[in-house]
C-alpha cells in the first residue's frame, strides 16, 4: 500500500479523495491557487502547496507545479480527480517518468480513448454499435457534404478531442455545413488546442446512458450498471439516476458483454465509464471518460462499492476488492448536481441527512465560492427501494438542503422531481429544451 497521495484538484471530488484515502491509511497532499487557500480538501488534507494564482492555467493545469508538489511532500501517486488533467496523456506519463504511480489508465490508453474518432474505431472492432459517421476527421467542406449526404440530415460535427459541449454544431441543412465545420473546428482548437472534428448522425432525442467500469489491468473487469444522464441543460448534466428507466435487461447485458471486452483487451486500470446514447430498443457507442465522473456516488449507492477505493488500489497495487460476477444491483438512486449560480460567501449550510442521503461538497458555513472554477458546489444524492421512493426522498432532501449567502439552482431541480414528464421517466436528452421556460416561469 502506498504512503502518501497528492490529489491534483480541488473542491468536491479533492474532499471525497481524501476521506476514501484516510479509510485507506493513506496520507493525502492537497493544492490550492490563492483563491482555494480556505477550502474544505486544503483544511482536511494532510499537507497542502500553494500552486498558483486563482485562473486555473496558472495554478491546476500546470503540470510541472503539481508533479513538484508530490515530489516535495514525499507522494508515491498523483490522483487526478476530474476535469483539469484527469484525461490528459500528456500529464500522465509525465507522472510516471517522475517515479510516481498515476491513478488512472495507461497514458497511450488514455491517448487512444480521448481521441473520439480513434475511440469510435476501437469501439466498433469490440463489437460496440456506432452512430453512422464518418471514419476520419474531415476538414474540406466539399468531402464533408460527400459523407453527410451518405450519412443524412441532421447531423451533428463534433470536436475528435474535447467534450462538454465544446467544438459541437448541430446541422439540418446542406446550406449551413459548410459555416458550421468552420466554427465547430475554431472551437475545438480555441478549447483544446486540436481543432479536428468528425460528423456523426445527430439523433434527436436520445437517451444517454453509461456504464461504470472498474478494472484491475490485468483482465478482470466489473460492471457496476448503467447511470441515466440524460436530464441536461446545454450538454451539461443536471440529474442522474441508476438505474436507467430506458434500459432493458437484454440491453444492459448486451452493453457490458461489448464493454468487458474493450476494457479488457485494451488492459485498461481503474475506473472509467463507457457512454452511449439510447433510441428505441438501440443503442450506439459515444465516448469513453477514462477517469472516475462526478456522478460516480450514484453506482456506489446501487452497488454498495467504494469506487475510489478500487480505482486506487487497481492503480497502485494491480487489484480490486470486487468480484465481477457478483456485482448486485440493490434499489434506485438519484442524484441532483447543485451549482452556483453566483460566487460569494456561504452565510448558512443546513446538510440534509435521514437513511440513503449522501452530500458530496466542499461548503461550509463561511467558505468563500470563487467565481474562477467549475459552478458546481455540491452533490445531493439519495437511495431507495425503488424510483418513486427515491423521487420522494429526494423532495425531502431537497426541502431540507438550505444554502444562504449565495443563488444555487436548487429550486430548479426541486421543480425538475417533480415535473409530470421527468416523473413518467420517459423523455430524452431534448427534455430540458422542451421543459425550460415552463421551469423558468415556476421559479
């Protein structure tokens, strides 16, 4: 067992690090720019370093400061939470060329899986269903109107190295590609300096749906089902459940039969989710994130598993304490992301509690919100027997959740449980286009 860790992030998913570490008997190292010095993972971790001003490409995306710090407070790992550098290749053989042990995937596995067209083609050699699209990036208009006229309206272009969003145009029209590639690939290079883009198929209303993913590298891989993400608002998730109200079980095991196998061929470590998006009775490969996601507390609630606790010991030892062929799904969980909407000073944190309630932040009661960073501030997640059960447990939590000092969207997604379509459990990733004014005007 390693000694000590450094955590290469900050605010939530930096405290949750921490406490899985302390069950570990491991010692952590938090950084911190100036504008996290009061921070909740800078108070709980055991030594922390001071790497920068607050903008994140002086302080937590400089990957020299961060290696240095682990190196100075004798850290054996380098985790790389979410976001920042947790999917950067780059970072990560930068870390082992060091000495050290990077928690997460092998750097030329994380090369292949952040590269979507790459992605796509290994996916579709393990047998994984695609979206039509073209193999390659395209960058000519004229070849881009060959493969989309193939393809067929709509259309969506797509960054080959980013997400989030980023570098991503929806197109209905032959008129409009040619304007559209431009801008897609302005910005894809603006966002992650790689302004290659590819075209796939734009399904209109999908479901999107992951599976979570442990593995040890050495051929054993688990399954710990799927999570429904598919309550966005601008491509950025708002609510997640498991299991999916879209999946069926021949679904679910004809994903994971696909997935077991990527993962395993590619001798992939630690955790990682497989994403898809779902129509009908089809389903279609999307992307790979080869880091633990925020949504993670989720699996953990239906699965009764410590996922940063096997991703570690996967990284740092070659193991995990979970057998693959006897992960059991117990019950429903939900979780509600709740983001900033303001920066500021929290004057008052009521926590909710009760069984199967679970709060993932880095608040308290006077700690400072910079407006530098990611707006979400905290996890409210719940687990029950079943989904209406969790649904209401959700609205009490919710009720209970009180956060002053500073505007979170906490009410919207109090409106979202309980709105009639999200209730039905039937809709798809155009939900919250459909539902926003209706939300605005009740809030």
């Amino acid at each position: 067992m390693i000694k000590r860790l450094l955590i290469a992030n900050r605010g939530e998913i930096a405290v949750r690090i921490i406490r899985a570490c302390r069950e570990m008997g491991i010692e952590t190292t938090a950084v911190y720019s100036t504008a996290d010095e009061d921070s909740l993972h800078v108070r709980l971790a055991g030594k922390a370093v001071c790497i920068g001003p607050p903008p994140s490409s002086l302080s937590y995306l400089v990957r020299n400061n961060l290696i240095m710090a682990a190196v100075n407070t004798g850290c054996e790992a380098i985790h790389p939470g979410v976001g920042f550098l947790s999917e950067n290749a780059e970072f990560a053989q930068a870390v082992i060329e060091k000495g050290l042990i990077f928690i997460g995937p092998d750097p030329k596995v994380i090369e292949l899986l952040g590269d979507k067209v790459q992605a796509r083609d290994t996916a579709k050699q393990f047998g994984l269903p695609i979206t039509p699209g073209t193999e390659e990036a395209v960058s000519d208009p004229d070849i881009a109107m060959q493969a989309v006229r193939k393809i067929g309206f709509p259309v969506i272009i797509k960054a080959a190295a980013g997400g989030g969003g980023k570098g991503m145009r929806v197109v209905t029209r032959e008129e409009d590609l040619a304007e559209n590639l431009s801008i897609a690939s302005r910005e894809a290079e603006s966002n992650f300096a790689d302004g290659r883009v590819f075209i796939e198929r734009y399904l209109q209303n999908p479901r999107h749906v992951e599976l979570q993913i442990i593995a040890d590298g050495n051929g054993n891989v688990a399954v710990l089902g799927e999570r429904d993400c598919t309550v966005q608002k601008n491509h950025q998730k708002l609510i997640e459940e498991s299991p999916s109200p879209a999946v069926s079980a021949e679904m679910r095991e004809q994903m994971s039969k696909g997935a077991v196998t990527m993962f395993r061929e590619l001798k992939y470590r630690g955790a990682g989710t497989i994403e898809f998006l779902v129509e009908d009775d089809a389903f279609y490969f999307m992307e790979v994130n080869a880091r633990v996601q925020v949504e993670h507390p989720v699996s953990e609630f239906i699965t009764g598993t410590d996922i940063i606790r096997q991703q570690i010991l996967a990284c740092t030892e070659g193991r995990m304490e979970i057998e693959p062929d006897a992960v059991r799904i117990d019950g429903w969980a939900v979780e509600c992301r709740i983001n900033a909407l303001s920066p500021g000073t929290v004057t008052r944190l009521d926590i909710p509690g009760g069984p199967g309630v679970r709060f993932d932040s880095f608040l308290y009661t006077g700690c400072r919100v910079p407006s530098h960073y990611d707006s979400m501030v905290a996890k409210l997640i719940v687990h029950a027997p079943s989904r209406d059960r969790a649904l209401a447990r959700m609205n009490r939590a919710l009720d209970e959740l009180v956060i002053e000092g500073i505007k979170t969207n906490r009410n919207l997604q109090k409106w979202i449980i309980n709105e009639k379509v999200f209730r039905s459990g039937n809709f798809g990733t155009s939900y919250y286009e459909k539902i926003a004014k209706e939300a605005e005007n009740a809030l």
